[in-house]
C-alpha cells in the first residue's frame, strides 16, 4: 500500500514540484545509472531520483534504500514517510552521514547550520518557507534536526545485512553510504548465544531443555560460554555437553569437554567418559580423552590453549560463518562473504574458501564469480582444467536451484 506522503506528491503537481526542488526527490527520475538488486533477492522499487544521478528505492519491508551514481547505497528510512521527513527537515543530509548522536548537539547543530547557510546563499533563500509548506501538505511532523540525524544514523546501520545493493552484471556491492563502524561478524552471531548463556544461568530448568534441545541454540551458547566463563556454570555445561554428545562428534562437543573438564570433578568423568562413548564417531575423535580427573584438567587445558582460548577474534571466521548457518543468519553470512569477495585480491586459497562457503549459502551467482577469479588465477593446464570442472559444477548447481524455485 502506497505512503500517504509519496501518494500526495504523485496526486498533487505542484507538492512533487516543491518535492524534486529543493528537497531532491524528483518523482520522474527513476532511472538509476545502472541495474542493481539486493543480494537477498528481495524486491527493490524505484521511486525518485536527485540531479546528481542518485536514486531512491523501496525495499520490500517499506524502507527506503539511496543508491548514488558513484556505488555507494544506504537506508535512510524505515518508510517512505520518514526518509521524506529526513529529506525535507535535512536537505544537506549526504554532509550528515557521518554524524552520529554521539558527535554531541553543538557540532551537530553547527554543522547543519553551515550547511544550510550555504543552501539559502547559493540558491534558495526561502528554504525555511518551502520546508514548511511541504511538511504541512505531506502531513510530516516537525522534529528536530538532532531527531532527524539520530534517525538518520540508526537507519544507515542497519542496511546491511538484509539492504545490500549489488551491480546486477557484475554482482559487486556498492560500498556503506556512511563510514560508521560496523561490529564484526563473530559478535552478530554470538549474540542470540549471550542471550541464551544468560537465561540458562538464571537457572530455568524449563530453558535448560529448551536450549539445550536445539541444536542451534546449544552451539550458540556453549561458544558464548567460552567467551564468557564462570565456575558457576560447571551444571549448564554439563547438560549442554550430555545432548551435545546425542548429536555425534563436533568442534563444540569438543569444546564442552574441555569447558566442564577445565574444573573436573571426580563425579565429572562418568559423563565425559559416556560423551566419548556414545558413537564409533565420538570415540575416535575423543580418544586421547585420560582416565583421571586430574589428567582431564591438563588435558582440558592443554587443549583449550591450542584450540579455543578467549578472543573471538583469534577464532576462524568458518566458524562464525557455520553457526551463521546454524542460527539461519543466512543474509548476515552473504552479506559478510560478499564484502570480503569484493575485497579479496589475487590469492587463489582466500577465493577457493569464500567460493565453497558462498556454495553453502546456496548463493551460486557469488560462487561462480569467485570461482572465475579463481580460475583466471590459474597457471598450470592441470590447475585450469580442476577450475574449470569446478566452475561447470556451480553453474550446472546454479541452473538446478532455479529450475527448483520456478
């Protein structure tokens, strides 16, 4: 269903006029500088435009993505009605994307000031009137322009993962509209574990079984609990690592081992025993499991400082990416793959792995591009002809997944 305010400008000549000047948003230029998607595949809607070849879009959730002519893109509004607030109370906003609340009111203030000055200097002196009159007719209310930036701010953070805007030829993302920092890939995806880790510690037995019971949610969580240890959490490992055991040998049933066996207890070491017990699979990869409780905690340790440790950084980003998966944080993994395809040079292994993890996403457009760099990095007849019977894999897989989704 249309906006009221994008409904008003396309009813009303004169409101559209006002709208394309001085505010930038010029209903017949929908045209964009290039063909573009969403890496998600979601729908992408062009609404208007701005003389300098950028364009405005809507997203299939209503917020409205800007793309500029030079390959930048970001959402700057949850709707229509609020990206139009923000263009109407901040028609400097491209100056404001690297503000933020926290730059404070007075250099905030100072900087939409100077801005602003400019505007009524150079070309439109009654900016104040046609600001009125347009947030009047549009029924937009008057905020702030410290509202505006913080709202502003929040939406160009949350572009990405699910905004993403690539070139629909060569399937490359246009680069963040703003420079905020954005936090890494292990910290998006360990935060529904922390959430869990915290629940499970207020002691629920209710939500001991609930998490422990989904597979996704025990991962999550046990690797929250490696970043995060307490010695009060020897009884939630132990439950964790006991269904952990059920699903056959894992890095995180590994990791539970080592968790509840860095405080083992006597009583501890029938469950890890069972654990390593439980499948031909657990047995071998447990074996070097000792017999002793004191032996399990250099064990334990031992291995925890060769293998875990305390910083999520130090961790390989397959891991982050698998619990991705998991948690079906699936446009967060493209999203993030993308990036670092985008960002990867000539280096023949970095593109075999972003080439086998975009495959698992299911994402085969990606996975042919990087697997064609691949191949063109190629200089052997042996190296070319392995790439090249990968390359017609993926798209063979490719033409199968649409034929399966027509």
């Amino acid at each position: 269903m249309t906006e009221r305010a994008l409904r008003l400008l396309r009813q009303d000549p004169r409101l559209a006029e006002l709208a394309a000047f001085p505010f930038a948003f010029d209903l017949s230029r929908t045209d964009h500088v290039e063909e573009v998607r969403l890496a998600s595949g979601g729908p992408l809607e062009p609404i208007a435009g701005d003389d300098s070849g950028g364009t405005y879009f809507v997203c299939g959730d209503g917020s409205v993505l800007y793309a500029d002519s030079e390959g930048s893109a970001g959402i700057i509004g949850d709707s229509v009605d609020e990206a139009l607030e923000i263009l109407v109370g901040l028609p400097g906003w491209h100056d404001y994307v690297r503000l933020s609340p926290t730059d404070g009111e007075t250099r905030i203030l100072a900087e939409i000031a100077d801005t602003e000055g400019d505007f009524r200097e150079d070309c439109v002196p009654d900016l104040d009137a046609h600001r009125t009159e347009l947030r009047a007719s549009l029924g937009l209310p008057e905020r702030s322009p410290l509202q505006l930036v913080a709202r502003l701010h929040a939406s160009l953070l949350r572009t990405e993962p699910d905004h993403l805007l690539l070139n629909a030829v060569e399937h490359l993302a246009y680069r963040r509209l703003d420079p905020h920092p954005r936090p890494p890939l292990w910290e998006q995806v360990l935060t529904k574990g922390r959430t869990d880790l915290a629940l499970l510690r207020m002691g629920d037995r209710t939500v001991w079984d609930g998490v422990a019971r989904d597979r996704a949610r025990r991962v999550a969580a046990l690797r929250a609990a490696q970043y995060d240890r307490r010695n009060t959490d020897r009884a939630l490992l132990r439950h964790l690592l006991k269904h952990e055991a059920d699903a056959s040998m894992s890095d995180e049933l590994r990791l539970a081992l080592v968790l509840v066996g860095l405080h083992c207890l006597a009583e501890d070491l029938p469950l890890l025993h069972e654990a390593r017990e439980t499948t031909y699979d657990t047995w071998r990869g447990l074996a070097g499991l000792p017999e002793e409780a004191g032996q399990v905690q250099e064990w334990a340790r031992s291995f925890d400082d060769s293998n875990y440790g305390m910083d999520p950084d130090d961790e390989p980003e397959s891991t982050w990416l698998e619990l991705a998966r998991q948690q079906g944080m699936v446009e967060t993994a493209r999203a993030y793959l993308i990036r670092e395809l985008d960002d990867t040079g000539p280096d023949p292994a970095q593109l075999a792995v972003l080439r086998d993890e975009l495959a698992l996403l299911g994402d085969y457009t990606q996975a042919i591009r990087a697997q064609r760099l691949h191949l063109a990095l190629q200089d052997t007849d042996q190296g070319r002809a392995a790439a090249d019977a990968r390359l017609a894999e993926l798209e063979r897989r490719a033409v199968e997944a649409a034929a399966a989704e027509s």
